[in-house]
C-alpha cells in the first residue's frame, strides 16, 4: 500500500497511512527507557492502526502486549529465526509446499499491525517484497502441482490488497481445475474492521468454497466494529474460523479463554486452532509451558459446548508440520474397563471392547 497519495479520512487506507509507527507518538508511558524501546524498533519495526490502539489502555494490557515494542524482543535466547524451515520448504518464492494436498502462498508483504511474536518476525521490516512476478511463479507452481487441492492465502495479510487485486488472483487459482478450495488467514477484522467494505465482501462472494480464518487473541478485540466487519463476512455465506496463539501474559487463563471461545461463537466463527507459540527468536516471552495450554483445554471441556474448542496445536521445528495435543482422558484400564477421567476430574469407568 503505497503512502504517497493521501487517502480519505475514515477509509481504510487512511488508517494505514496514520497507523503509529514511532513509540514516542502514544500517549501513555512507555515499558522500558525510550532508548531501550528505540533500539527494538530498529530491528523488529512497529505497526499499529488507530483503531486497534484506541482499544489499548496501556503498554502492557494483554492488547498492548501483543503489538507494542518490549526490550525482550532483543534478549531472549531462542536460537532460530526460522525455527519451522519454511525456507527450506519453499519451492518458489512466496510458496510454501510442506503437505502433499495444499500449499501456503504468501501474496501480500504487508500487515495492518505488526505483532510481535509473529512467526515470520525474520520479515518484518526486511526485503520481503511480493510482485506480480511472485505471484505469477507459484501460480506455475501450482497448475504444475496435481496434487495439491487446496491453497491458502496468507502473507502478510491478503485482506491489504487492493480487492481487484486479491479478485484478480482468486479468479487464477479458480481456473485451474484441481484446486478445489481455497483458505484466506487474515488478522484485519480484528485490527482493521473499515477494510470489510461492501465492494470487498461480495467480491469474496463470488469465490465459494472458501473459507477466512481470522485471529482473535483476547476478548478485548470482540468491538462493535470488529463484530460487524465478521457479521458482514458471515452474512456473505463465508464459513469463518478463529486461529488464537496461546500467549503470555495475553490468554493463559482459563476464563480468558472461555470468554473468548464463547464470544467467537456468537459472532459465528468456529473456533479452530489454538497455537501454541512458535520457538522463533524475539518471542521468547510470549511462550508459555505445554502444561498451561493442556491445563487451559481440560478448562474449557464441560465449560464451552464443543463448537467452541479448538484444537490445541503444535507445529514441529524443522518442518515436522502441526500436531494436536491433547489431555489424557484415559488413565488405564482394569478388568476391561477403561478408567476415563471426566468432567470436574471424576474418574468414570467405560467398557473398553466391543
């Protein structure tokens, strides 16, 4: 999105233009001296829209946490800034191929914030540039690529391009007959709701089956604004889901949990994912231990109805790929009944063969 053409006030892309860039422009003190602060801008820049800044009370809120610059960024010991070997992975540029039947196609370079424990901080701020000459090369990829059914849009945040644009690539991948269905990952209902414009979501409209996943991470981010943005989504008939990364600080609490769960039901988005973070260097202390997001999934059991809880999610260093984890329900079994924990921790017997 180029700032060199004035936008109107009040559009989308006048809120890009005006997001926050610098700490020094917020108005409440900032976590750490503002040398400290300057020298992690420098090397993880800062994003943030108006709007999602308007929702934060201070620097160190669960929202404030999620997008503002802290000192840890440039201390934790996490070796790798790629932990999870999407270089290796990528057959072209801007394509990542790591299961058989679907690919990753990174075709936006640009996001509304910046969040600081992104997977992809490596390319926050750096020549990560995608062209039409990207895009047109994992489009080859792809028609070349029987076996894969499914692409999913993700970058960057495919909601910032331009909607002829995110249409015109759409119509590409729809034209080649055996992608059968494609997945948008997009943040910007939720820090961006004025990009859901009318002309946006029946564009999206044409291009069923297809599915947009949107990150919530709190129940904070659950506005009027950000309600509607999903409730116009919805109403076009888009199946929406929610991928939450369990962050520090952020929602590693149970009740915060659930009032999230519950909250993305009413907005019609199943939830579907909840990440756990990935080991990537600069946020080291977003990621909490495996027992928390276990002990969080045994919460929500019995206390949300099963529409509302995700699956727990790793993804594999190395390219090992996402695993669920669950928490062990069966404790053994005795005289052919199996011992099976239940709700509230009773244990319950169940007949363990046919």
């Amino acid at each position: 999105m180029s700032s060199a053409t004035p936008q109107p006030c009040g559009s989308w892309k006048h809120e890009l233009q005006t997001a926050v860039t610098k700490p020094h422009a917020l108005a409440f003190p900032m976590a750490g001296g503002p040398q400290d602060v300057d020298s992690v801008v420098r090397r993880y820049p800062m994003r943030v829209t108006p709007y999602f800044l308007s929702l934060i009370q201070q620097w160190e809120d669960p929202l404030g946490k999620q997008v503002l610059p802290n000192i840890q960024e440039l201390t934790d010991t996490l070796p790798h800034d790629d932990p999870l070997h999407e270089n290796r992975q990528s057959p072209v540029p801007g394509l990542i191929h790591r299961y058989p039947d679907r690919v990753l196609f990174l075709v936006s370079s640009e996001c509304a914030v910046y969040c600081r424990y992104c997977l992809r901080k490596r390319l926050v701020g750096n020549p990560f540039v995608v062209t039409d000459q990207t895009r047109e090369a994992a489009l080859d990829y792809i028609k070349k690529t029987r076996s894969v059914r499914e692409v999913v849009l993700s970058g960057g945040d495919p909601l910032l391009l331009e909607t002829d644009t995110l249409n015109h690539l759409l119509e590409q991948l729809r034209c080649i007959p055996h992608i059968q269905v494609l997945r948008i990952h997009t943040r910007v209902p939720g820090v961006l709701p004025s990009r859901i414009t009318d002309h946006l979501v029946s564009m999206l409209n044409r291009h069923h089956p297809l599915y947009v996943n949107i990150q919530f991470n709190h129940p904070n981010e659950i506005t009027p604004q950000s309600t509607h943005a999903c409730a116009k989504l919805a109403d076009a008939g888009i199946p929406l889901g929610s991928q939450t990364v369990l962050l520090k600080g952020v929602n590693d609490d149970p009740e915060v949990m659930i009032r999230l769960m519950q909250k993305l039901l009413t907005l019609r988005i199943k939830p579907y994912y909840l990440h756990h973070p990935d080991p990537v260097r600069g946020t080291g202390h977003f990621r909490t231990e495996i027992a928390c997001g276990l002990s969080i999934m045994e919460h929500l059991r019995g206390r949300v109805s099963g529409m509302g809880i995700p699956q727990y999610m790793i993804d594999l260093p190395g390219g090992g790929g996402k695993i669920p984890l669950v928490p062990e329900s069966v404790l053994g079994e005795e005289n052919g009944m199996l011992k099976v924990t239940g709700l509230h921790g009773k244990v319950y017997g169940y007949p363990g063969k046919a």
